[in-house]
C-alpha cells in the first residue's frame, strides 16, 4: 500500500474513528520520529495550526501541559 493510498482510506474514516486512530497511533509513531530534530521543527508549525484551528490560544496549552504533568495516556499503560 502507497502512503496516499494510506493516507485516503485513513481520510476516509468516520470522525469517531479517526480519533480513536490519532489516539491510537500517534504515541507508537511518535516513538522513532521525536528523536529527529529537523523533522519536530517541521511538526511544530503543524501542531501549532492544529491548535489555533481548535480555538485553543497557547495559554491554555500550556495550561493543560501542566495539568497533565507531561505525560500522555499512552505512556502511563
């Protein structure tokens, strides 16, 4: 299967569906990708649109980070 192949079923699941797979993949994938600098700056400016589009203004970000305590879901199972 191609990437866009990949990428077009994954689009076209249901909302439900697609959060449980953000949920669901994001912390594995994220595992390899973190330990590359040049590729989380360019994930930044995607996670920052990501958050504006949510109406979330970086205060709150940080506001939840810290309630949180830095860790996501993932990672504590």
């Amino acid at each position: 299967m191609t990437m866009n192949e990949l990428r077009d079923q994954v689009l076209a699941l249901s909302t439900e569906d697609k959060k449980a797979f953000i949920i669901e993949t994001l912390p594995e994938l994220s595992r390899d990708l973190v330990q590359d600098s040049a590729f989380m700056m360019q994930l930044f400016p995607v996670i920052m649109g990501i958050v504006r589009e949510s109406g979330m203004d970086l205060q709150q970000l940080v506001q939840l980070a810290a309630m949180l305590g830095g860790t996501s879901p993932a990672s504590k199972g």
